[in-house]
C-alpha cells in the first residue's frame, strides 16, 4: 500500500506544488499594489538572491560592503545554474510576497515580467548616473519608460573570425555583410585543406540562443521583432530577408548541419576543435578559445568583428543581467544603496576582471589597461552600443517560444519562411496585445 | 508508512486488557481498526486528498489577462468551469496534446517492454552468478543510482553531434534534432536508467522460488527453456507484475529525460507532464492543472487496468496469499 501511496504522492506532490503557487497568487489581490508604490526606505540586514557566484568575486564585493556597513549586511543566496530555475524561484518568492529576497539579480528579458506583475520596485533613475552607462543596457532595465532594474553586466554578440585562415585566402578585413561573409567563406574553402570546414555557426538548437540568433539575423537585415509601439513586424521583407539568411545557409550546407543541434558550449567546441570559420558567440568564448593549455587548436589564430549585415554592419541583440528590488523586502534603502555600490566604476572593474563579463559602464571600454587584459573590449562596445534588446514583453515565456518555433521550422525545412513568419506574426499579435 | 509508529500505545495496550473480546466482538474489532487507521488516513488526506482536490479546483479557474493602461498585470482570478479542460481538446493545443498523448504512451509501451526483458536478463545475471555477485549486483544497479536529470546530462554530451554516439555508430545523426532519432534517444537512456530497477525486483522475486522445484523439474527432464517457461515465469509473475505497474506509472509521467536531453517544445518527444509544466512555468495555473488532472485520469486509468487485468497485486499480497493457502489447504483435505 505505502509503495502504491508513494508513486501516487510524488505524482500529485508535483500538483501540489503547482496550486499552492496558485494560491499564494490569487491572495495577492491588492497588496502588491500597495508595496511597489511604496517608498524605497527602511535600514538593516538583506539577501540578494543571484545565479552562481562562479569567480567568488561577487562574495568578494559583499565582503567589503558589509565591512563598511556592519549594520546593513549583505547576504548572498544563490540560486540554481540554470536561469529558468532562477525565474521560477524568484516568481515563487514573490507570489508568496516573501521578505526573503531583497535584491534580485535578473535576466535583461524579465524584467518587463517583473515589472508589470508588481514584483520589484520602480528605481529613483535621478539616484544613478545612468548617462554613465551603455543607452541600451540600461533600456533593458526599463519597462514603459520607467526604471526597474539597474545594468549590472552585459553582453552583446560577436563575429569570431578566424584571421589565419582569412589571412592565407587573401581576404584582409573581417567581412561586414552577409554577402563579404560568404564570398571570403567560399575562398577560405577553395583550398582543398579546408573544404570540410564549416562556414557559420551560431546557437541554433530550439532555446533561447535561438531567439537571440533569430532576432540578430532580422535586426541585421534591417527588420523588427517588435516596432517602436510593442506591434510585431515579423511579416515584412527585412525580416523574411534575416530568416531566410539562416534558412539559405543550411540549405547550402555554409551552416553545417550539426549546427542546428548547437548551444553556446556545443559551438565553443566545434569553433575551438577548428571546424568553424566563423562563428556568432558571447565574448566568453574569447578566454577560452585562446587557452594554450591544448584544450583549444584555435589559440592565437582568430579575431572579433562585429556581427555582418544584410547590406552593412549586423544588429546584435543584448544580453546581461539587472538588479532590481523586491517589492515585498523590508530595508529596501539599504538594498538601493548596495545597488549603487555594486555599480559603481570600481566594483564593475573588479568584476571585468575576475570574470571577464561585460560591464555596464562605458568608461571601462576604453580603459587602456582593460582594453590590453581584454582585446575584444572595443568590438563589443561597438556591438552593446549598436544592439537592441529582445522583445520586453510582459509574456515573455510564449513571445519567444512563439520566436523559437517560427526559426526552428524555418530552418529545419519543416515550413516555408513565409509561412513561418505569417504564423509567428499572428501569435505576437495576440501576444502582444494590450 | 508514517501511521504505523503513530498508535503503538493501543496496539500494545488493547490486546492486553480484553484478548478475548476483541476477537469475539466484531463492532469492538471494527472500531479498533478505525481507530488504528485514522492517522493513515489523515496524512493520507493531507498529501494526497488535499493536493488533489486543490488542483481540480484550480484548474477549474483562470487568472486574468491582460495589462492594465500603466502596463501592471490585472490581478485576481475567475472561475471558468471546465473551459481550461476544453481548451486543451480544441483547435491547436489538441493537435499538441494528442501529440504528447501518443509520445507519453508510446515512450511507456516501448520502454516497458525493453525493460522487462532487459531487466530479467539482468536479474537472471544476477541470480545465477556464482562468483562475484555483490560486485555485479552492485554494478548493476549504478543507473538507477544516478538522478535521472543527471543522466539526462550524461546522455546529452553522448548524443550530441560528435558525442560518443555518432563516434560508435560511425553515424552523423543529430539525435537531439526532431524527428524518430530523438525518440530513440529518450529510449535507450530511459532503459539504461531503469532496466536495473526492473531487474532488481524480479531478483527479489526470482530468490524466494524454492530451488526444490528446479530439482524436480530437472529429475522429470525439462529444459531450460521449459524451466524458465514453466517455473520461472509463473512464479516471478507477482513480482514483475509490480515492476510493471510501477515502471509504467513512472513512465507515463517522464518528464526529465526529454526536457534536458532533447529540450523543451521538441514535438518528437514531447509528454503530457511537459505541457503542465510549461503552463505553470508561464504562470497559466489553471490551464497547468487542468493539463495535470488530465495526466492524473490517465495515470490512473491505466492503474486500474494493470490491477484489473492483469492482476498486479500490490495492495493485497498477503490477503490473497492467505486465502491461497486456505484453498489450498481446503484442497489438501478434500483429496
């Protein structure tokens, strides 16, 4: 009996789970309301809730502050690796209006979520020197014009060449359009050494790379996810132009077919084994594929460019996280000051440092010594300062499941790019609308 | 399991004071059975009545939709009868739900199936080793040590475009793209992970036929084959029956394996227990539970078939087995 009564109660545990996140929720009726107008004030001890602290750095800086305000300390909850998981915590805590998080470190995409849902606070914008960041990092903190969540780390995207290969076909500067790309592609393969190499590669498999690489290949052809109001405008030429960019390569084998099963680390490894010519990837992969421990055959032997276009430069989309206050924490001056301070030029520079992640601020791009520690410091400011933000859609979760399946078919050959993009226009739209 | 320790005072104390009453006296008996039962019954509602009803109930409501002028979300939630169940019966989400219908049974048939045989194998392995057989028994059972979104891990890096997989097979399959190579790929880790939880149970059953009855057989001249055919199979049948029921239920909602191996919204290896959660993760409850009572229809449907047909006895063993021996013993006298 107790076996049959356990498979039952792990089954209906999950169901549990499920409406008692409900419940919390239907109670909430009003009372966020009143805590996301409320006043940022109240002193004292609070935790801030963030993905894994990976260099220590992070523990590093909340060590110092709390050594400066021992009545105000900081405490560091990580939560799971994976960012969904993140999500789901932190919407958990918040639809239980739980004092336990503070801060919230969240991902440039939620936080038109957060925002309307009244779970973090709007931001005092006059508090920050904003005019000292990246424009559309701290966009991405915005949700109708109003400051949610201050730009902590960013992130753009950028065209891994490899400049040997490039430099031996006679081909002198990174291509800046899709048709360079192609054209120094085809005499990188001319050589019979290299004509099993691939040409492209981004994060094509069925996830949120997808949506990122979908986007940038739109942007980059002159379109638009969204318009200026939030109204999609994937049925257009630009963006039927930027599918088909994606669609034509695999088709013509210049994105290998592998490809289409790559996330960010699937592509690191193919890029750093040498099977790529090009590649669209995070500035991480810089360290990395320079190691010269032998774990990468590529060290030393390739560039950064921005991304290339359909007729000009390429569009890339952001990426990068926020911080934002909880709606339903005590001590939130406490929590506005630590922001600040996790801001400022000095931490940002510690946190470049130890963990390579893009910072927010511009001044550090052009730091003679960062640029010296971080070659590819000045492309990826030219890529954040030329990008724009994913679709800030209070549905975010369905916007870009509705963006991932529109590419994947795409891609996979499973529907036409007209068709693809006609459905996916039909879903934003109701999406979307207010 | 918890309310076996809850009443020992009077289990201890009653048949002390009145041994003879309690046996006599029928109503007596009853409400002693009551009374030992009730804790069991109120943790029994209380993690599993509770949660249940909760989750019909919410599936039988919806948040509200929409933005308000300032962009906040509209808050409070109303009831809506069964429009969540219809929802998912209607227009695209059935298409997708008959989809995840079909992937949930076919992964649970094709799976059992390659377990039971697999698994009595392993545990004929296992009885029949001679030497070695803590080590084999334990290397055996590694699999099912393993959380399954770990294993889902390790057989994603296996999978991948040049993962151990293509290398073996000397293939170029891209098994985490859609298409039947991902169903393949659910399988294999499935049965690699929990072939040995079969196979575990079937030991078990398989070490308490007495090794008399093989004597006799042997004495009479029959084969291995008939053997296994006629003695083996029949009196392992209790045991793998409750592997059966379990695996199946357990593989009818799979969830971790296609999520982290192939990936979400893949239709190939899309499951029932997959469009809950995404419901859920995009904050729809009611539609969440609606997809999860679903499930819990099914699950127990098919529970009910199992016990029913087949005769998978897991709640009265030791009823059955007593009224066996009387028949038995019934038998015995009136030969």
């Amino acid at each position: 009996m107790s076996g049959k009564a356990r498979v039952r109660g792990a089954a209906l545990l999950a169901v549990a789970a499920v409406v008692l996140a409900g419940c919390g929720d239907s109670g909430s009726d009003g009372g966020g309301e009143n805590a996301a107008s409320g006043a940022l004030e109240g002193r004292g001890p609070i935790k801030f809730a963030t993905g894994k602290d990976t260099s220590g750095n992070m523990q590093k800086l909340v060590d110092e502050w709390n050594g400066e305000h021992p009545d105000e300390k900081v405490e560091i909850v990580e939560l799971p690796e994976a960012a969904d998981e993140q999500r789901n915590q932190m919407i958990q805590n918040a639809q239980a209006q739980s004092k336990e998080f503070t801060i919230l470190n969240l991902d440039v995409v939620w936080t038109a979520e957060f925002a309307a849902n009244r779970w973090v606070m709007q931001l005092p914008e006059d508090q920050f020197d904003l005019e000292n960041f990246l424009e559309p990092a701290v966009n991405t903190g915005k949700y109708r014009d109003n400051l949610y969540a201050v730009p902590v780390y960013s992130d753009g995207g950028l065209l891994y060449y490899r400049k040997d290969l490039l430099d031996a076909a006679g081909v002198t500067a990174p291509p800046k359009t899709w048709a360079e790309l192609k054209d120094a592609c085809a005499k990188v393969k001319a050589t019979p050494a290299n004509a099993g190499l691939g040409c492209y590669a981004g994060q094509f498999d069925k996830y949120e790379g997808l949506t990122v690489n979908f986007s940038e290949a739109v942007q980059s052809a002159g379109g638009s996810i969204l318009d200026e109001s939030g109204k999609p405008t994937v049925n257009t030429q630009e963006a039927k132009d930027g599918l088909n960019f994606l669609v034509d390569g695999v088709k013509t084998k210049e994105i290998p077919d592998a490809a289409i099963t790559y996330k960010e680390e699937d592509g690191r490894r193919a890029f750093q084994d040498g099977q790529l010519i090009f590649h669209r990837q995070w500035p991480y992969q810089y360290a990395q594929a320079n190691a010269t421990d032998g774990s990468s055959k590529v060290a030393g032997k390739f560039q950064v460019a921005p991304l290339p276009g359909k007729d000009g430069p390429g569009v890339s989309t952001l990426g990068g996280h926020n911080f934002a206050i909880s709606a339903f924490a005590d001590n939130k001056a406490t929590a506005l000051d630590f922001i600040k301070f996790f801001t400022s030029e000095e931490a940002q520079k510690s946190n470049l440092l130890a963990t390579s992640q893009a910072p927010t601020r511009a001044s550090l791009y052009d730091d003679p010594d960062m640029i010296k520690q971080f070659p590819y410091l000045t492309t990826l400011k030219e890529s954040i300062l030329n990008a724009v933000p994913r679709p800030q859609a209070v549905k975010y979760g369905d916007v870009t499941a509705a963006m991932q399946e529109a590419a994947y078919s795409a891609m996979t050959g499973e529907a036409s790019t007209d068709d693809a993009l006609a459905e996916l226009q039909t879903k934003l739209e109701s999406l979307t609308a207010q | 399991m918890t309310a076996t320790d809850a009443p020992p005072q009077a289990a201890a104390g009653a048949p002390k004071k009145q041994p003879s009453t309690a046996k006599s006296d029928p109503q007596k008996h009853g409400r002693l059975a009551l009374l030992l039962l009730t804790p069991t019954f109120l943790v029994l509602a209380l993690v599993i009545g509770y949660p249940l009803i909760a989750a019909i109930r919410e599936s039988l409501y919806q948040k509200a939709e929409g933005v308000d002028e300032s962009g906040f979300v509209l808050e409070g939630e109303r009831f809506v009868g069964i429009d969540n169940y219809s929802a998912i019966f209607t227009g695209e989400s059935a298409e997708r739900f008959w989809n995840a219908f079909f992937n949930t049974t076919f992964f649970t048939v094709t799976t059992l199936i390659l377990e039971i045989v697999i698994g009595v194998t392993m545990a004929l392995v296992m009885h029949h080793a001679l030497r070695g057989k803590g080590l084999v028994r334990a290397s055996i059972l590694v699999p099912w040590a393993i959380p399954t979104a770990v294993s889902a891990i390790m057989w994603q890096f296996i999978f991948t475009a040049d993962g151990v997989a293509n290398e073996v097979l000397n293939s170029q399959i891209l098994w985490t793209t859609e298409g039947f190579q991902a169903k393949i790929a659910v399988i294999i880790a499935d049965v690699w992970k929990t072939a040995p939880f079969v196979g575990l149970l079937v030991l078990a059953g398989l070490q308490i036929i007495p090794n008399d009855v093989y004597e006799a057989a042997r004495v009479d001249g029959a084969s291995a084959w008939k053997q296994f055919w006629r003695i083996t199979l029949p009196l392992v049948k209790p045991a793998l029956l409750v592997a059966i029921l379990f695996r199946g239920l357990d593989a009818l909602r799979m969830f971790d394996l296609p999520f982290v191996m192939i990936g979400q919204r893949k239709q190939s290896v899309e499951t029932l227990s997959m469009l809950a959660q995404e419901e859920a993760s995009q904050l729809r409850i009611g539609p969440a539970a609606a997809y999860a009572v679903v499930l819990f229809v099914y699950v127990s449907l098919i529970a009910y078939a199992f016990v029913k047909l087949l005769g998978a006895d897991v709640i009265g063993e030791a009823r059955a087995r007593a009224k066996e021996t009387k028949q038995r013993k019934a038998k015995a006298v009136t030969a």
